[in-house]
C-alpha cells in the first residue's frame, strides 16, 4: 500500500526535513506541503491524504483547528501532530481534535520513523478488516469466518498497536500466543519454544522457514521493534496508561527507560528484550 501523505509547517527547512524522512525510509509519497492554516485545510480538504503531519503552531489557523474543521467536512486522514509544546491541555485539545500521535520538535528521525509506520500499520489492518467485513457479509459467512474470534482480533489489534503487524515475525508470535496453554505446558526454555514452532509448521505444511536460526531472529526482530515503539510512545506520553501497562507487562521497564534514553540520543546502546517474558505478557493481554 503506497500511503499519500501531507506536511505542513511553516518552516521550509521544517517541511523539508519531514519529506525527506518520509522519501528515505519508504514511508509514502509526499503529494503536498503547506506552510499555514487555510492552506493545509484546502488541500487536505481537496486531497483526503492517507496522513498528514500537521504543526500545532500555524499562521491563520492553528493545527488543532484545521484537523476540526477537516473531520467536519468528512475528512478520513490520519493525523500526526508535530509541536514543541508539552502542555497538558493542549495535547487533550489535539487528542480530541483527532490527532493520533505526537512527534517531538526537534524533529528525531526514529521517533518520526516509528510513529509514522505505527499508524500506517493500524490503516492497514483497518483496511484489512474492512475487505475482510464485507466479504465474508456478501457471503452470508461472517459469523463462521474464523477473523472474527476474540481471541484472534484481539491479537491482531496488539500486535498493530505495538506496530509489529507486518513484520514477519508477528506470525510466529501469532501461532505461540494461540497455542500458548501447550507451550507451556511442553516446553521450559527458549530453544523448546523455537522447536515448537518448527515442529508446528513442518506439521502443518505452512510455507513458513522452519531453521531455527531464522524462527529465532524473526521473533526477536519484531520484539525488538516493539520495544522501539513502546519507548517512542513513553516519549510522547510517559503517564499514559497505555504505555505504563505495555512498558511494564511485555517488558522489562528500567529497559523501556534505556531504549527511551537511546532514542533520544543520550547512550549509545538501546534497551534489551526478554523473549519469554514478551510472549507470556502478550498472551496475558489477549485474555484481559
């Protein structure tokens, strides 16, 4: 999916900065910039982009207005707020207003990184889910059609919210979390996890690599991911609870802390993962 996206800012340097995080990091296609108020609304009005990274501080008309007055008129992006401003009402105002993330000024590129590809993978399963929806109705299948268990949508939903939809290994983490009564029952360590999963897609036929090398490097990866995407959150709402209850249950938090400092540029090494303490807080978070 080739995401439209929109940046306004009245800096140039600003914009430019934005654009070319978005170009470098295959984020999308920036269709349009805008350096004030009025401006971003007609094009954003005009264009309905997928996303728009809008600044809260604008000349003729303030962020949080333009996103109102956007939804009013039927808009349906996805908005980023960027500002340097921490206060507290303000970012309930944008909240309200419709944002779904902050980014901080200055600009951080893994922070904008993450936050970006957080709502486009929560656009994607929204549209997956939707395609889903109405298939299965014109069928008349929707009340057998497996996607539409609890347990499975809300695997989905967390793995999205953590921004690991997409990656490879949140299949595997998908199998561990639905079978997780029999994982642990039959196994006690890491490497009887990864053979787990081996033994489960040679049985299966998935066409799935089942080296256990590659099982292990791709749960670790999107663990890994997570964690970013966690600390990106504490930056933009360390009291959020949300964040507190994520940080706490799929992860050590004094290493949420370090991944945090290190996304901020004050170390030079991140946060570590605990892999068996990730899966069983997923699974623990699927049945809450």
């Amino acid at each position: 999916m080739d995401f439209r996206i929109i940046v306004v800012d009245d800096d140039r340097a600003v914009r430019r900065m934005l654009t070319g995080i978005i170009e470098n990091n295959g984020l999308g296609e920036v269709i349009a910039e805008a350096g004030d108020g009025e401006e971003a609304e007609r094009k954003i009005i005009a264009l309905n982009p997928d996303i728009a990274l809008i600044d809260l501080l604008l000349p003729s008309k303030d962020g949080i207005e333009v996103i109102r007055e956007s939804r009013e008129k039927g808009v349906t992006t996805y908005f980023i707020m960027i500002s340097q401003v921490e206060a507290q009402d303000m970012i309930s105002k944008a909240y309200e207003a419709g944002i779904e993330f902050f980014v901080h000024k200055p600009i951080n590129v893994t922070e904008t990184v993450n936050v970006i590809s957080k709502v486009e993978e929560m656009i994607k399963l929204k549209t997956t889910f939707m395609k889903i929806k109405e298939t299965v109705s014109g069928l008349g299948m929707l009340e057998r059609f497996d996607i539409n268990k609890p347990e499975m949508t809300k695997i989905d939903l967390l793995l999205a919210e953590l921004g690991i939809l997409g990656e490879t290994g949140s299949e595997d983490i998908k199998v561990l979390v639905e079978n997780f009564d029999r994982v642990k029952k039959t196994t006690s360590n890491l490497q009887e996890i990864y053979r787990f999963l081996q033994e489960y897609y040679m049985k299966t036929g998935r066409k799935k690599s089942s080296d256990l090398k590659a099982i292990e490097m791709r749960i670790r990866r999107a663990i890994t991911k997570a964690l970013g995407n966690i600390a990106s959150m504490g930056m933009e709402d360390f009291d959020g609870e949300q964040f507190l209850r994520y940080a706490s249950v799929l992860f050590e938090f004094k290493e949420v802390k370090k991944q945090m400092d290190f996304l901020r540029g004050k170390t030079s090494e991140g946060g570590k993962i605990n892999v068996k303490k990730f899966l069983e807080g997923i699974a623990f978070l699927c049945r809450t």
